[in-house]
C-alpha cells in the first residue's frame, strides 16, 4: 500500500493544490484556462510526439484492447444517455452531455499522469491508444446528440463541425506525427528531442493544477440523484466492464491493467464543456465531476493496491 501512496498521493495532492489557490483567490479561472491551453497546445503535444517517435509500437493495432475499453464505454454512454431520459427525466437535447458525464474519462488531465507515475514507459503505449481514440469517438457523437436539442444548425456546426476541430487539435496531430515518425524510422535530433522533453514534463503538474483550479469553480446544488447515478457508472461499473470484459477478450495483463485504472478516472471536465456549451444541467454535471473526482482517488488506489503488487 505504500508503493500506492506514493503514486497516488503526489497526484492528488497536486489537485488539492490547485483547488485550494483557487479558492484562496491566489489563482482564477483564467490562470487555469491558461494552464489548459499551454498543456493542451504544448506540453502533452510534446509529450506524445517525443514518447511515440520513439516507442515501440505494435505490429499491429490491439483490437482486443480497444474494444475491451470502448465497447464499455459506449455501453455506459447509451446507458446513462437511456437512464437520464427515463428515470431522471433529462430532455432530448441533455442526453449527450449525460452520456459524456457517465463514460468519458478524465484520462488527460489525471489518467496521464497516474498512468506514468505507476506504470512508467511500459503504461505509455496503452495510454496514448486509448487517449487517441476517446475524443474522435465520443465527440461527435456527444455534438449530434446535443444538436438535437437546439435551433438548426446550432452553435457547434453540427457534426461536420466537430470533425473539424478534431482534426486540428494539437492532441490528435501530434498523435499522427508521432506514429507517424516512428514508422518511418525516424530520429529526433537531440535539440529538438531535449525541447520536446523539456515541454513535455511539465505537462503532468500543469494538468492537476489546472484541474484542481477548474474543480473550485464548480458550485454544489440539486440533483443529488442524477449525480449519484453518474458517478456510479463512471467509478464503478465501468472499471467492473474493461475489467470482465478486458479477462474475456485475453488481453495481457499489463495493458489491461492500464485499462481499468483509466476507466476509473472521474468524468471528464469536458462533460462539462458541452454542458456550458449547450446552457444545459450545468450544475448536475459540474457535482458530478467533483464527487466523481473524489471517488476516484479511493477506487484508483484500490485498484492500483491490486495491480501493483507481485503475484504470489
């Protein structure tokens, strides 16, 4: 449990951080909109372009894997999106958001850095796969649903929209160019490789600041059902399915292991993008990522505490 901690601990320590400068007005939401934007545009860019050009990558891509994790998570996603439409009573055009708050997973700004400090270079490779896929599948999906309950057109441009960005967000084109050089055989010039390397690490601390930040923005109120719902699908039954799922697939333990600690992670703060985007249950989505965002440091360490120590 100690080997745990020390992982664990840092971590969320860092967010407490964050959270309490923010509430003592040393930092504002535009401090950690700033962080977000340097990390998002250049810190994980360079973290994933010098760590996949240099990777060893596998032959082949690891469907098993990818399904084990995303297979769940549109499982889930349907199933709070169906939940919240008849049981809590959320309208059409707030099933998007509540699909996003039941099944897309922190992975940026707190998988990343859990991953690595656990698991290392050999969690890299796992992350970055599961951190490509999560926007361009979700995204557009959570945009058409969310399209659905505003005037023509709507303020996202639609799916055509949502491809756009997608395609050039700093995020996904360092993804492509670092595969991309990897396949290719090439070598990154001890400069720029020292540049990327220099950026890149400081991308971790940036993230859990940041979201320590965002996390004091959130105001507490109403919905405690919708939020307890929520959490429930994102903390526990989806690590539970990349779990099963995961052992019935074969998937190497390793990568599996990722897996599952990822799917773990509180719901993304980009639930609550769309939420802000859209004027739609604001305030439920918000709850949702700080509660869910505590959960998860008491699920992340049990399953860490069981994946990190030696078989017997």
């Amino acid at each position: 449990m100690s080997g745990v901690i020390t992982v664990v601990g840092p971590v969320f320590a860092a967010v407490a951080i964050g959270f309490g400068l923010a509430r003592a007005d040393v930092f504002d939401a535009a401090t950690g909109r700033a962080l977000v934007r340097f990390m998002f545009h250049l810190a994980i860019p360079a973290m994933l372009l010098r760590s996949l050009a240099g990777a060893s990558l596998p032959a082949t891509l690891p469907w098993r894997f990818i399904a084990a994790f995303y297979l769940p998570s549109l499982l889930l996603y349907g199933l709070a999106a169906v939940l919240a439409r008849r049981r809590l009573g959320w309208a059409p055009g707030e099933l998007g958001v509540a699909g996003m708050a039941g099944a897309y997973a922190n992975i940026v700004l707190l998988g990343y850095p859990l991953v690595i400090g656990a698991f290392g270079d050999a969690g890299a490779v796992p992350l970055f796969i599961l951190l490509a896929a999560q926007s361009p599948l979700l995204f557009p999906l959570t945009t058409w649903l969310c399209e659905r309950g505003t005037p023509a057109g709507g303020p996202a441009g639609g799916p055509a929209g949502a491809l756009r960005v997608l395609v050039a967000n700093p995020v996904v084109l360092s993804l492509v160019l670092g595969i991309a050089l990897n396949l290719g055989g090439a070598v990154l010039p001890r400069p720029l490789d020292d540049l990327l390397r220099l950026l890149g690490s400081a991308g971790p601390g940036c993230a859990l600041i940041a979201l320590g930040i965002g996390l004091a923005q959130c105001r507490l109120g109403g919905a405690p059902g919708d939020v307890a719902l929520l959490v429930a699908l994102k903390n526990v039954a989806h690590p539970l399915a990349v779990w099963a799922l995961g052992h019935g697939l074969g998937v190497r333990a390793d990568w599996l292991a990722v897996a599952v600690v990822l799917a773990a992670m509180p719901s993304g703060v980009n639930a609550f993008v769309f939420a802000s985007h859209y004027r739609v249950r604001e305030t439920t989505v918000a709850q949702t990522i700080v509660v869910s965002t505590l959960v998860s440091a008491v699920v992340a360490s049990l399953l860490l505490a069981r994946f990190m120590t030696p078989p017997s």
